[in-house]
C-alpha cells in the first residue's frame, strides 16, 4: 500500500507542475501581447484602437461572414480569434480608407491573422464557401 501511495503522489505532482507551466505559459504569451512597444501601445492596444474605429463599417451580413469564417477554431478560443482577425481587417480597412467593410477586406484579413499553421483550415473553409483563392495566394505564401 505504502508503495502504491508514494507513486500516486509522485504522479499527481508531476501533472500538477505540468499544468502550472502550461497555464503559466499562456500567461506568459498574454503578457507579452500587453506590453507596449516603441510607440507606446500594446498589441492588445491596437486590435483595440482598430476595432473601434471600424464598428461602425461592419453590416450583419460581414459579421456572420466573419463567424463562418472562424467556425473551425475551437469554441474556447473563437472569441480571441474572432477579435484579432476583425482587429486585422480594421487595420487593412484604415490603412485603405475604406469606406465600408467588403468580402475582399474580410477575407485579406483572415488569412493575415491566420497563423501560417493553420492555412489548411482556412483554404478548406474558404473552399467551402466557394470563395475563389487566386487572388490571395501571394497572401499564403
């Protein structure tokens, strides 16, 4: 009994030790994400500042576009993903002068925030919606 006990504990200390680097990893990740940089702001700050000054652009229509488009992200980080790809295509919208949100600036913007990792979800997805990819190749090299 005294064997088995000790081998319980020593295992229950290993995953424990585990889960608090895994969760101090992405705390670590968020962290860095809020520290300011040269100009003063976080990346955070500017997903943010993006955002805001391009609300105003979105029609229901591009939102549930943006939803189809995030669908494959599990639903635990489908917000954060959501949030940094619209962050993405307000950025690409202001530095355009866009006057309103299109399916090219959404899809642009996708794929941009997309990490390379993930390209073969995002070429399937857009598959999907039978949405032509030639002109974003130059995008997911």
């Amino acid at each position: 009994m005294a064997g088995w006990f000790q081998w319980f504990i020593v295992s229950w200390t290993v995953i424990l030790i585990s889960l608090i680097a895994i969760g101090g990893f992405f705390m670590f990740r968020k962290f860095l994400k809020r520290l300011p940089k040269e100009d003063g702001k976080s990346i955070l700050d500017w997903q943010e500042y993006h955002i805001e000054k391009t609300k105003h652009m979105w029609s229901p229509d591009q939102i549930k576009l943006l939803d189809e488009l995030v669908s494959p992200v599990p639903e635990l980080f489908r917000d954060i993903a959501k949030y940094k790809i619209a962050g993405t295509v307000g950025e690409l919208a202001l530095q355009e002068n866009a006057k309103h949100m299109s399916q090219d600036l959404i899809i642009r913007g996708y794929i941009i925030a997309t990490p390379k990792r993930d390209h073969k979800w995002l070429i399937k997805k857009l598959n999907e919606k039978r949405i032509d990819m030639t002109p974003y190749h130059h995008l997911l090299q």
